[in-house]
C-alpha cells in the first residue's frame, strides 16, 4: 500500500509548484529545494524528543533575562538519523538535480574517504563555528554553502521538533528580542500578519515564529527610523518587501499577509523570491543568515 504524504508537505509542494509556474527562472533552485523537504518529510516521523522537563518560574526568568529556552549544544540530536538524512538528500541532489550533481558528489566522494565527519561537521554547527565549515569546503574543492545547506537541513528537523515541545513556554508578550525565544537562532524571514499589521519573524533553524517591533532592526537593535527603510518592485507589488537597516547593512524579506491573495508558505516564498536578494546585495546589504542567493551563484 502507498504511503500518504503528510498534509503539511503536500501543501509545500503544491506552493512550489504555482511559484514554478509563475516564475520559471527558478525551477532549479525550487526543484533542488522540493528534493530536500520530500527527504525530510520521511525522516520527521522518526525523530523522537524525550520529555522535556519545564520549570515555569525558571522560564519566565528565561524569557526576562533574555535567554533563549533551549541551549542548541544541549540539544540531544540524533546523530545517526541526521547522518541517513544527510546521505539521503545527497544521493537524491545527485541523481535528480543536474546542476547540484556535481558538487554533491564532490561531497559524497569526501564522505566515502573519511575527510568528513558528519558527526563532528553537524557538532561544529551547532556550536556556530563557521570556519570549520569554511575550511572543510576548501581543503575539498567545494561550495562552503552548499555543505552548510545541507548540513543544516539535516539537523533542523531536530531543531523543529524540539520547538514544537517548548512552543507553549514562550512568552511572546515579554520577548522582543531579535533572535529565537526557543533556540536563539537569528530570523530568517519576517510577515507582517492581517490583524494590526504586527510583525513576526521566523527562526531560521527551529522555525518558530514570534513577535518582533516594527519599526527595529532584528539584527543589531537599531531603532533610527531614518536608518530604517524597505523596498519592493512594481512585479511583487506590496505583498513582498526586503526591510533593510543602514546601521549594520543587513536585510531580511517580508510578507505582508494583508496583501496576499493566495495560500502561502513563508519558507518557499524565500527561495521564490531570489530577485529581492540579488537587487539587496546591490545596494550594498547582506542577508542576517545565508540564503538562496549562495545557491544561484553555484549554479553559474
């Protein structure tokens, strides 16, 4: 008997495939993408969270002093099943996606040598050492990004699933913090929702969403109205926008929800959107967490 795909990743599917349509320069980049979530969608059954124990006294002075409710280096991963999941998309990319193919087999190729450790590369990200990844990219010959993309997509589903136990603990009327309440990862996108227009931004590892000020910078507080402004184009009209802050020079992309005519999904609208990120980096910003832009340029 055929086993039914989960709602939620039937209806990621379906988003990517009207943005195809609607935006066919980016077939690649959302097929390379739709791969990957179909590979994590058969793992996310398998990730089991033990009980996690919630001092409400100790979190609501979490929550005061700043501190996110989980630690990511105390997070108990999976070691074994984020590496079959990491294999996994690996070999899916390189049968199925012409252009990641090559790279991907440079990795796999590193795998099969022993010149990665997965365990110790998915330790080293959790721990934010980012020139270990850098360096592992380079002593191999190949795209950083690519093996960071990957390795984060192997341990975010962890990260997730850890954010669905501790969602209720957050206290989104006393956190107004530019990173996670629930992981203290930065945001990745933000959405301005229909009631009030208040903003909400959206965990770049665990996914969770909270509320944010308007009118701030997340990534290095700067509440100067006259360093803050946002774009968007004639095409996207006011339902995408980039907010850019000229303090730190760093962006993060929008959705204004009261301007969405359609079912959307935040994480897809991200990777459909590149055309924000390219004119961004023009004008001088960079991204708060790497995106898709990485990917676009691997495939040049």
């Amino acid at each position: 008997m055929k086993k039914k795909k989960p709602q939620e990743l039937d209806r990621i599917i379906k988003r990517i495939n009207v943005i195809e349509k609607k935006r066919t320069g980016y077939k690649e980049i959302l097929g390379f993408f739709k791969y990957i979530m179909r590979e994590q969608y058969k793992i996310k059954p398998l990730i089991q969270v033990e009980q996690i124990e919630i001092n409400e006294e100790t979190v609501k002075n979490q929550m005061k002093e700043g501190f996110p409710l989980m630690d990511k280096k105390d997070m108990k991963l999976d070691m074994d099943l984020a590496t079959t999941l990491f294999k996994n998309i690996c070999r899916t990319l390189q049968k199925y996606h012409k252009n990641a193919a090559p790279e991907i087999k440079k990795i796999n190729q590193a795998l099969r040598k022993g010149e990665i450790d997965l365990k110790e590369l998915f330790g080293k990200l959790i721990a934010g050492d980012k020139a270990y990844l850098d360096s592992i990219g380079e002593n191999n010959g190949f795209n950083a990004w690519l093996l960071r993309f990957l390795s984060e997509s192997s341990i975010n589903p962890f990260f997730e699933a850890y954010a669905e136990k501790l969602k209720g603990h957050v206290d989104q009327e006393s956190w107004w913090k530019g990173y996670c309440p629930v992981c203290g990862s930065a945001p990745v996108t933000g959405e301005l929702r229909i009631d009030a227009g208040e903003r909400f931004l959206q965990c770049s590892s665990c996914a969770f969403k909270w509320r944010f000020k308007r009118v701030t910078c997340p990534f290095c507080g700067n509440e100067d109205q006259k360093k803050l402004r946002y774009f968007n184009t004639e095409t996207d009209g006011k339902a995408y926008r980039v907010d850019v802050c000229d303090e730190c020079k760093k962006y993060i992309k929008t959705i204004d929800l009261r301007e969405v005519q359609e079912e959307i999904v935040p994480i897809v609208e991200d990777m459909g959107t590149l055309h924000l990120d390219i004119i961004a980096k023009k004008e001088g910003y960079t991204r708060g967490v790497p995106g898709i832009l990485e990917m676009e340029q691997m495939e040049e």
